[in-house]
C-alpha cells in the first residue's frame, strides 16, 4: 500500500501524471504476464496482416474471444484489487467506472515511428478538444510487464491547450511530423512491477524497443458520458461477477450502461 496517496493525487492534479515504483510483486506480474500472453499470442495469429502492416496496441483483452472464464476473472480481481482500486479512487473518488483495456507492444516493422497526440483528438476536432481537456476524466493506468522505453509526456498539457510546438507536430503542420521531438516532452522509462498512472487526454506518445508489453487499465469518472464506448463483452457477467472480490468497478459501468 502506498501511504503518500493524497501527495501523488495532487501531482496527478499538477502534472497529469504519477509513477509508482515497483508497486506489483514478481509474482502478480508473472501471474499477469502468462495470461496476457496468452491472449497476445492468439491475437497476432487472428490479426496476422494487421499487426504485419502497422499495429502497436490491442484492446478487450478481457473480452471473451480469446480468454476462458478463469483467465478473465484473474484479470478483472488483478484491475479491482486493492492496489488498483487505491489508486484510481484517489484521482476519481466518485464512483469510477471501467472502460476498458489495451495491450501496447512494438511494432512489427522496426523501422514504424511513434507520434504524439492526446487521445480526444480521435473522437473530436480541434475546437472541440480544447474544451474536452477541461471537462472529461479519463485515466490510464499502465502496467509494464518487461522493462521498456516507457513514455514521453507534457507535463501540465491535460489542462492546458497545445502551444504553437505542441500543435504543429501533433497535427504535422508547417513541415513537422507527429514523431519529432518536443522541447516540452519528458521521457518516462518504466519497469516490470511499476505503475504508470496518466490523463488519456494530456499530450503523450509511447516508447518502441524492448519487446514492450504494457497493460493499460482505462478506467472514467461516472459523470462524463463515456458508458457508450464500453464494449459489452469486456464486461464480467453475473456468474464471473460472483468471482470477482471487489466488483464496484464493473458494476458501476453496468448501471451507467443500463441507464444510457
């Protein structure tokens, strides 16, 4: 458990960004590692041309296509544990919901660049996503399984809009591309066992090498309008729900999800 909580939620509040230092036990990452594995194994051999040509992340890895009953409940007790829920209950204290989770890996072509951007920016123009920053909370939470590169952020940008750098790259204006290096970006290098909590819609861009694999919890506050964009099936049912020790996560998203 980590006691200083409320000091790491206020420099979320600062910065949109915290790192917790060797916050999972070996052997929670070794039991997380195998069934993610599992589930990326069989994700690449249905996704073969996909993943060849230019994938670098996978999403529902708790959904049913891939993962029997008991490798999903694993997963949902390891994203509700107390651990987890500690730390996403002292950034969004009422009532969390579940999103969903991805899977970020290297590319299969070496040579593929990364790029900056702010997750808003897929959903909403520019317009729009100054005002998105301001009014919606999405967190990730990032769970690397080996050591890797980790990420580059703009420290402050989830509450503040791009200045004139920031913007040319990540729209690949005035001759720059989304992969240049930014004055304003500050590399965060990760571990197996470390936690990476971050604002979805601060400026950011993932790290290639190292063979990464790094789970991403997503996880909104109850109050944005996001209960849409949950896929059914990455939810638990009633029966996985019994098995599940702390549920409020997943239950919060269904009755979102019913009520929408």
């Amino acid at each position: 458990m980590v006691e200083n909580l409320s000091q790491l939620s206020s420099n979320y509040d600062d910065q949109g960004y915290f790192v917790i230092r060797n916050y999972f036990s070996s052997s929670e990452i070794s039991s997380l590692r195998k069934i993610i594995l599992k589930f990326h194994q069989l994700w690449k051999d249905d996704n073969e041309s996909f993943y060849q040509q230019e994938a670098f992340n996978s999403s529902l890895i708790t959904g049913s296509r891939y993962l029997d009953f008991n490798d999903r409940v694993m997963l949902f007790n390891f994203i509700s544990s107390k651990n987890i829920m500690d730390v996403i209950e002292s950034v969004i204290p009422g009532d969390p919901a579940f999103m969903n989770t991805q899977l970020f890996f290297d590319p299969f072509d070496k040579h593929q660049a990364n790029f900056w951007h702010r997750d808003c920016q897929y959903d909403y123009d520019v317009e729009d996503q100054k005002q998105v920053i301001h009014e919606t909370q999405v967190l990730h939470l990032r769970v690397p399984l080996f050591d890797e590169p980790g990420m580059d952020i703009v420290p402050g940008s989830h509450k503040r809009w791009d200045n004139e750098e920031e913007l040319d790259v990540r729209l690949e204006r005035k001759g720059r591309v989304s992969s240049d290096a930014l004055s304003t970006g500050k590399q965060i290098k990760l571990a197996a066992g470390d936690l990476l909590v971050f604002s979805a819609d601060m400026i950011h861009r993932g790290l290639y090498g190292q063979d990464r694999l790094a789970l991403d919890i997503l996880v909104f506050d109850s109050a944005a309008v996001y209960a849409d964009y949950v896929d059914d099936d990455c939810l638990p049912n009633s029966a996985m729900l019994d098995n599940i020790n702390d549920p409020r996560l997943f239950i919060n998203t269904i009755h979102l999800k019913s009520a929408s």
